[in-house]
C-alpha cells in the first residue's frame, strides 16, 4: 500500500527510514506546540484552543503534502508569523485577533488562487539554481542559530549575542546549555558511524539525560526562572471544548476603527513573508534532498504550495496563524526521509498530539537544539557547489548576501529579497541583463517597494 502511494522504491528509500524521519520532523517541530498557544495568547487567544486548532492544522496541511505532493514536508504555524499577529496587529495596531485571522484566512484564500495559477511555481522556477544553493546554505545557518538560542547557548548581549555562562544559574540554564552541547556531540558521533536516526536518536538520548540529571538533583526545576520539569506532567488529555474558542471566530469580526488600508497592509504582509518563507523553505530543504532537476526546478511543486495554502485558511478557521512549510523538515530529509509518508507521519503525530499534547510538549527544547544545529551543519554543505571564481562572481555575491541576511537578520524571506535585489542589480550594472528573466525584475522591483512602503 505504502509504496503503491509514495513510490518508495523509486526514490530508494524504505518504510522503516521513512517513518523514523518522520518522527524526526515531528521532534524538532514539537516545540510550536507550546510556543504557539503562549505568543497567541498574548493576544487574548485561548491558549488550550490554540494547540488544538495549530495540531489539526499542521495534520491537514502534511497530509495534504503527503498525499497530493508525494513530498517529506511538515507544515505547522508559522514562526515569526504568530509573533507579527500578536505583537504587531492584535498588541501594536488594536486590531482585534479575529480580524486578525481573517486577514489570515484571506491570505490563504490568495495564495490557494496563485497556486492553480502557476504564480508561486513561475517565481519558484525564476529564482537562478546559484541563488537556490545559497538560500540552502542560508537556511542552514539560520536553523543553527535557532538551535542554539533554543539550547540557551546563544544569550542577548551588550554585542547583540554571545555565548551563555555555563557557570551563572547552572542548575537551571546552565545545565541545558551543556546538555544540548552533549546531545551534539552525541548526534554527530552516530551520523559519522552512518547509525540510522542518529538526528531523533540523538533527541531523545538528550532528554533520557536531562531527566537522569533531574532525578540526582544536577538540573533543578524553577518555573520561575522558565526552568520546567523535564518529566511529563501527564500523558493524555481528551477534553477538545476549548477549541470552540476559537472555531470560526475569523468570521465573527467587527472592522469597526480598523480602515480598509491597514486591514490591506496586514493581508499583504502576511502574504509577503508567507510566500517567500514557503519558497525559501522548499528550496533549502528539496536542495538538501537532491530533489531539484538540472534547472533548479523542483517537480511537482504546485501541490506543495497549494499545501500551504490550503493549510493557512484551514488553520485559521480553527484559530491558528498562519501554517506554512516548516524548515524544520530538513531533520526528516536528514534522516533519509525522501517522499510523502515522511509527511504522512509527522502528521499523524500532529494528529495525536491534540491527544498526547502534556507528553509532546514536554520535549524539552535544548534536547531538540542539537538537531537543528547538526541540520544546520548538513545544509551547509551545499555551499561547495558556488562557484566562488572572478568569472562567476555576479552569482557568488547576491547567493553570499543571501546566506549572511538569514541568520543576521533573522528571517528566510529578507535573504530572499536581498539575494534577488543584488542579484539583478549587478547582472544590470555588468552588462548581463539579458541573462535576468523578466520576473526576476518583477521581484526585485517588488522587494525595493516593500523596504520603501512595508
């Protein structure tokens, strides 16, 4: 049955290493699933409806990608996303969460049009395969800079960031810094012995520790100080009525002090960071998977985008942010995961959680920290396949501006913009015009704009 839908086979992979990254993604991703309901309840959003309404969306969206795309992509809410609904549209501008979530549903709506339309695939296929392998590259850096904040090893500082005490609060932060710094080791030391799921082995070999050094008193529990017990605090909870919190709400809205303007600047800024985080993601993590043909095209990437569009509306109607591709699905491609019953099993487990969710979320984040980080590592690889020579440098510089923008400045989508604005800029300014396609303008007058306007 399994390889009647995911053509195994044909991919070179098998149910046992498909299953296995699946429950990688998941693992790495399990963390959205207490993160979400705390940023969304910061704008007055049940934070019980929320998990339930951000587990069945992220199950609708993968297992869409699984059967339609045939593709290992996770979906969940979207990182970043949830931050600009609470903070900046609920919290900055005083719109309500429910106009909130119908900008958000709308955004979808758009983006299920663009997709049947070819759009997302034409802006997907115009992107150079230079530029691809630095947005790989990028991509890399960036989810190794969330893994280590994520193990508390990366800290604000007077230079912005540095390197945690290990020695200050020991037995609370400390410890987990250290923790994660083994669980690295321990994850790289598998992948050089090529031990199958050495990335979800390496997970759960560092929470197994965390909760040995709780129980001889090394890691000391203090929620004030957001130092939680490592042991879950239950393991099954069935009651589903809060999400009637949140259900259809985005259809109960009162535009009343909002303006049509703002209401369309919020629409078009989810969209913006929406649709180049989406292709951002695909690209970095299909790079990974050797998934691209000769012309940096990715097959069948309509059904992944249409994915995505179709789980953001769905998901706002529950009473979630926007859902997109999560770039954490790289940990599942690094684990071998190549077709959608990857997907299909981080869904299922998405599905569960709505079950299970005291035992998921108590997977503590600097057990999944070396993960991203190990993946962080895997994508950069890819950074050997620039051609870095003074006969190539119009496509070195904008794919390195690219890769530096991710992580300095946090977000896949301004690597994006920066890499296709240089990119075009110095074809022009070196009298390679004629090798930019017509919509690579389009995006880089598109992306001047947002800088000027947004």
């Amino acid at each position: 049955m399994f390889e009647k839908f995911f053509k195994l086979k044909e991919n070179n992979t098998t149910v046992k290493t498909e299953v296995a990254a699946g429950v990688t993604t998941f693992m790495t991703m399990a963390y959205i699933l207490a993160v979400n309901p705390s940023i969304l309840s910061e704008a007055g959003m049940n934070a019980n409806a929320v998990l339930i309404a951000t587990c069945l969306a992220s199950f609708i969206g993968t297992l869409f990608m699984a059967f339609v795309a045939n593709m290992p992509f996770a979906l969940s809410a979207g990182m970043g996303l949830n931050a600009y609904l609470a903070y900046t549209v609920v919290l900055g501008q005083g719109i309500s969460w429910q106009v909130a979530l119908f900008a958000v549903f709308i955004e979808g709506i758009i983006f299920i049009v663009l997709s049947l339309t070819n759009v997302r695939e034409a802006i997907f296929n115009a992107i150079p395969l230079t530029l691809k392998k630095g947005v790989s590259v990028g991509i890399g850096l960036f989810i190794a800079f969330i893994g280590l904040q994520n193990a508390g090893l990366a800290v604000d500082a007077s230079t912005l960031v540095t390197i945690t005490s290990f020695t200050e609060n020991f037995s609370t932060h400390g410890i987990c810094a250290l923790l994660a710094v083994i669980g690295l080791l321990i994850t790289a030391t598998l992948y050089i012995k090529n031990v199958r799921g050495a990335i979800l082995i390496g997970i759960v070999a560092t929470w197994g520790i965390g909760m040995v050094c709780q129980l001889v008193g090394i890691y000391v529990p203090n929620p004030e100080v957001g130092a939680y017990s490592l042991f879950p605090a239950g393991i099954m909870s069935a009651d589903f009525s809060a999400l009637g919190e949140t259900f259809g709400q985005c259809f109960k809205i009162d535009f009343s002090g909002v303006g049509l303007f703002n209401f369309v600047v919020v629409i078009f800024s989810f969209l913006f960071v929406d649709l180049f985080d989406t292709l951002g993601t695909l690209i970095g993590v299909a790079t990974k998977a050797d998934m691209l043909d000769e012309e940096g095209r990715l097959p069948n990437v309509k059904p992944a985008l249409l994915a995505d569009a179709v789980a953001t509306s769905a998901g706002a109607v529950l009473g979630t942010s926007t859902v997109t591709t999560f770039v954490e699905s790289s940990a599942g491609v690094a684990a071998g995961g190549r077709t959608g019953l990857t997907a299909l099993t981080t869904g299922v487990l998405f599905l569960l959680a709505t079950l299970f969710s005291p035992l998921f979320t108590s997977i503590p984040s600097f057990a999944t920290a070396p993960a991203l980080i190990f993946v962080g590592f895997l994508m950069f690889e890819s950074v050997v396949e620039i051609t870095f020579d003074s006969q190539n440098l119009t496509e070195a510089i904008p794919a390195y501006l690219c890769i530096l923008a991710m992580p300095l400045f946090y977000s896949i989508s301004e690597g994006i913009c920066i890499g296709v604005i240089s990119y075009v800029v110095l074809q022009a300014a070196t009298g390679k015009a004629k090798k930019v396609t017509p919509l690579m303008y389009v995006l880089a007058a598109l992306f001047v704009l947002k800088y000027i306007f947004l």
